[in-house]
C-alpha cells in the first residue's frame, strides 16, 4: 500500500460523508425554515447530534443552506415561471423543497452534480417525506424545469431579485 493510501485508510472518516442521506437532513432543515428563522448551529447540534448515524456532507449541507436562502426568490419565480400548472401558494413542501433542491444544485452549486442523479435523489426526497403523488408531480416539474434550462439561465440574468411568494423565514 503506497503512503498515500495509508494516510487515507487512516483517515477514513473522511470519506463517511453520505450526500444522499445529507440531501435528508438539508430538506428537514429547509422545512424547518418554513415556520422560524433557525439558528445554524443550534438547529445542526440538536437535531443532528446523537439521532443519524452517518457524516454530514458538512461543505455540501453550508452551501446548499446559504444558496438557497440567498437565491429563494429566483428559484421560486423559474418554477412558477417554466411550470405554471404548479401553484407554489397551494402545493406542500414535499412537493416544493425537493424541486428547489435540485434547481439550486443545477444553478448554483459549485460542484457539478449530473442533472439526473440529482432529478433522482429529489424524486426519492418527495417519496420519502411527501404522498403518493408527490414523486409524479415532482418529477414532472424537474423534467420540465430541465427542458427549460436555457431558459433559466436567460431569466436569471434579468430577474430583478423580487418574488410574490415568500417560502424560508430569514
């Protein structure tokens, strides 16, 4: 085993991070958002602590928490926009938050996730938290917000940062 590889070995935890299971605790955490403003390390501690058995993708969970409370407004207004069938104001979370998962994943997120890998874990996202329903709806709105991906890109150099509905409290 070359010196690389044991150093590594050594440090196997950091390897643990598990992005599908770190994809959960981002979506409790954004569904927690939904009724207070949280305090980061507070909401991380308690709920985290003693109750998963796994790492948190600590970078990727920052990132993704921070970007979508920035960019909320815009990824609100391209799925109203591109699928407008899909009433924000009368839809549940488990239909909402998995799709805002992946538009700021394609969007935002530094490091590039394949679209259908991501299209996946937030169909699994809206089966695991949401109804019967919710993985068709979910999936539908994503495969049509991928088609309009060029779209997105055009509308968001021209949106102005307001939106009509307001989903994470700040």
């Amino acid at each position: 085993m070359s010196e690389d590889k044991t150093v590594l070995a050594e440090n196997s935890w950091i390897k643990t991070a598990h992005r599908k299971k770190t994809r959960k605790f981002l979506y409790q955490k954004l569904y927690a958002s939904t009724f207070w403003k949280i305090d980061n390390a507070n909401f991380d501690e308690s709920f985290y602590n003693d109750v998963f058995e796994f790492d948190v993708d600590v970078k990727y969970l920052n990132d993704m928490y921070s970007l979508i409370l920035e960019k909320e407004g815009f990824l609100l207004f391209i799925i109203t926009k591109l699928a407008p069938k899909f009433k924000l104001e009368s839809m549940g979370m488990s239909y909402i938050l998995p799709i805002i998962i992946w538009a700021c994943e394609m969007l935002y997120l530094e490091e590039e996730i394949p679209a259908k890998v991501s299209i996946n874990e937030s169909v699994e996202l809206a089966k695991v938290y949401g109804d019967d329903s919710s993985k068709k709806i979910v999936n539908w709105v994503m495969n049509k917000l991928y088609k309009g991906f060029d779209d997105m890109q055009k509308d968001l150099e021209k949106f102005d940062g307001k939106s009509d509905f307001v989903l994470l409290k700040k």
